[in-house]
C-alpha cells in the first residue's frame, strides 16, 4: 500500500470521526437524552450548529478522500481496501444516528410486532411509550412499507433489547451491518464475473460515501436488502438460481423493490430454460416458507404506498408535480408522479436493451427507476450501486459525482433544515473543501496493514 494511499486512508478516518462527533451534538438522537451521564458530551450537545459545521467537515474529507483513492485503486489489494473500510466505518458505527430518524421507526414497529400489534395496519402511535415518542411526526400514523422479514428482524431485536433506546439503535445497526459484510463478501466474486477488478467494484460499491453514511451511520434496513441481493446475484453467477431466487426473495421481503432482480437471476445462470423453472420454484418456496414463519400476512403490499408521503425535493416528478399544483393545477402532482413513473419504466427497457451485461441492466433499471419515481431518499441511490460496481468495467463520472452529491444533501440531524443550520453546513464544507486544497501535513493516523 502506497504513502497517498495511507494519506487517503487517513483523511477518511479523520472525516468519520468529524461525522462521528458531529453526531453526538447534532445528529438524529431520540428524545431522552442518552448522554446525560456523560458530562463532557452533554456540553457538546449545547452546540448543534458546531456539531453540523463539523459533520460537515468530516464529510467534505471523507468524500475527499473516496475522490482520491479513485485513481489508485487498481493498484491496491482488495484486503486493503476492505481494511479502509473498516477504518472509515468505525467511527460511524459507534455515534448516533445520522441523516434520518428512521431506525426510531424500525424499533416502534419491531415493538408493534412483539406485542402482537398490526404494524401494517396502524402507525407507531398505537404503540405509544418512549419508543413511538422518537418516531417522527409524519410516519406516527402510518403503517410500515416493510416486508415481515424485516420485521420479524426487528422485533428479534425488541425482545433483547427491550424499550432501552440506545441498546436498539446499536443492535439494528449491528443488523445492518450484517447486510454490509454481505456486500462486501459478494462484490468481488460477482465483480470476477464480468471480469471486472475486485479493487474497482469495492472503490465504488463498499467504501462509497453513502453507503458508510446511511448504511452505517444512518442503520437504513437497505443495508440488510442489498446484503442479500448481492449473495443472490452471486449464487445465480455461479449458476445456483434455486438459491440465488430464494435469496433475492428474502431480499423483497425486506424492501420490495429487490423482486426485479428475479429476472437477472434467470439471466444470468446457464440453460434458461431451466433456469427460469428453478428461479420459479426458489423464489416461490422461499416467499412461502418465510411468510407463513413470519405470521405477519399480506398487509405489507398495500402498505407499500407508505413511503410516496415524503415530498424532499429529490425526485423530479414530485418537484415539478408541487410546482404546478401552486400554479393552479391542483391534480398536477398525481398526474405529473404518474408520468415521471411510466418515463422511470421506459428508460428502464431501454437502458436494459443497452447495458453491457445483465448484472450492469439490472443497475441500470434500478437507477432510472429510483430517479424517476414519486419519492427519492439518498440511501435509495444505493439499490443500483451492488449491480453497477460489479457489472460495469468503468464507473462513470456521473454516478460518482450523484453520489457526492447525495452524500452532502441531508442535515445530520435528519429533519428539514432551518437557515442557520444550512450556513454551518456551508461554513462546514466550505472549510473542508479548503483543508483539501491547501493540503496541509496530516499525521498517519492509521496502519498501512
């Protein structure tokens, strides 16, 4: 490992911790204070806009860093690369929540699911207690979109963990943690597949700013989707399809988009006639078995709409749908959605008829399907990344400036922005971008090995 591949390596780790620490003042923490036994961070939380201003810091470094290992990554061994990994992760697996109050909604709904109530009939308001107190006001009344994998996961983690906040947040992202190391297993073999290097797909699909922010930091249930929709997708190149369909299943049963990734499970095992039966019976058994363990029933596909009330100004087709309904045209918004999906379909079949093979069609529909739809959050943008790293022999510039930009669009406390907060943010960042530039001497804070 080369001296600026160990510069780099340090810059990440120093902007994690940044991140890290940020966190404690600004993040996305529960209602009572986990920190009222520590003195020395109570004082930090007094000072949120400093905790935004160095999150944002640590973010422009860490993105940084990502950006320069780029044009060396080839040259590294994958071993070093998951070793970076580790280091950028770990200041981020041990601060607070980060960038979205979604994992107070995991716990609500895994405590619904353990005391038998329906979570996808009613919000976490029915459950009440400190739990549901932490889940923000826009999902208190509205039913879980997850599949009852997940759920049955979360309410595991209720029943050891019980209603102490803390010990729920740390073991779901010990949870989506798990879904990580999928990944990261998976990525090189299904990267060798499409003769794509292994150093390559780890640069762009693991150590990716957005992964280590929303999967890490953030503890997002997409982490434990994509984990499993990566050891499908591997388990059909090496020309398993029973199994790789009964993981891409269990992958839907988790979040549901990842049921596309079926016919690239067909597509990519050998003898497809014979593949599609296998792929068929796979995915049938494994949706069987793990509904009918899980007891939850079907009330998770007609709560699938949930998460189409979130307007965030990510997705195109809502912005434009909103901005017309001010205009005058108060069923522009439903009109507009509706056609921003159909386009997301469309460039979808083209973009499959174009791709090179069918892991990087696969990213590809992923991609103009999350872009164009009714809602976009950041960690969405990850769906595509798993088939997009190991698929395509060269990232492009795109992808990886959308996904700097993403990094860098939600506050750490992870609730609409007021202004002040954007100005620390910016203060942040600027003064990020400017320790990048000038380059001053940074101390190598982290092993070569």
């Amino acid at each position: 490992m080369g001296r600026p591949d160990i510069v780099n390596r340090t810059l990440g780790f120093a902007g994690s911790v940044a991140i890290a620490v940020g966190g404690a003042a600004a993040g996305a923490l529960p209602q009572r204070d986990p920190f009222e036994h520590w003195p020395a961070i109570r004082e930090l939380r007094a000072f949120p806009l400093v905790g935004v201003a160095g999150t944002y810091f640590g973010l422009a470094l860490l993105c940084g860093a990502w950006l320069r290992m780029r044009a060396t990554a080839d040259t590294q061994r994958p071993a070093d690369l998951v070793r970076t990994l580790l280091w950028w992760a770990a200041p981020l697996a041990l601060t607070a929540p980060m960038f979205s109050r979604d994992v107070y909604s995991y716990l609500a709904q895994g405590a619904m699911v353990g005391r038998g109530l329906d979570a996808y009939r009613w919000g976490p308001s029915t459950l009440g207690g400190p739990l549901a107190l932490d889940v923000p006001a826009i999902w208190q009344d509205t039913p879980a979109p997850y599949g009852p994998v997940f759920l049955r996961c979360a309410s595991a983690v209720l029943a050891g963990t019980g209603e102490h906040t803390v010990a729920g947040v740390l073991a779901m992202r010990l949870v989506a943690l798990t879904g990580v190391a999928l990944l990261v297993a998976c990525l090189p073999g299904l990267a060798a597949r499409f003769g794509v290097p292994a150093q390559r797909a780890l640069w762009f699909g693991a150590l990716n700013p957005l992964l280590l922010l929303h999967l890490v930091a953030g503890a997002h249930n997409d982490a434990l989707m994509v984990g499993l929709l990566a050891a499908g997708l591997l388990a059909a190149a090496r020309d398993r399809p029973l199994l790789g369909a009964a993981l891409v299943t269990a992958a839907a049963l988790v979040k549901a988009p990842a049921v596309l990734a079926l016919v690239t499970v067909v597509a990519l095992s050998r003898g497809r006639a014979g593949a599609l039966i296998r792929t068929a019976l796979g995915a049938a058994l494994a949706f069987l078995v793990l509904q009918a363990a899980s007891g939850l029933g079907l009330g998770w596909i007609a709560a699938l709409h949930t998460p189409t009330t979130v307007r965030n100004g990510l997705s195109l087709s809502t912005d434009a749908g909103m901005l017309l309904a001010v205009a005058g045209h108060p069923d522009a918004t439903a009109v507009v959605r509706l056609a921003g999906a159909t386009l997301g379909c469309a460039l979808a079949g083209w973009a499959l008829l174009r791709a090179p093979n069918p892991l990087a069609g696969l990213g590809l529909v992923l991609a103009a399907i999350v872009l164009c739809g009714p809602v976009v959050h950041p960690w969405y943008l990850l769906w595509p990344v798993v088939p997009l790293a190991a698929g395509l022999r060269r990232q492009r510039s795109a992808a990886v400036r959308l996904s700097v930009g993403a990094a860098m669009f939600l506050l750490p406390f992870g609730a609409p922005g007021y202004p002040e907060a954007v100005v620390a943010a910016a203060f942040g960042t600027v003064a990020g971008v400017l320790y990048l530039r000038l380059r001053p001497p940074l101390p190598v804070l982290v092993p070569a090995t």
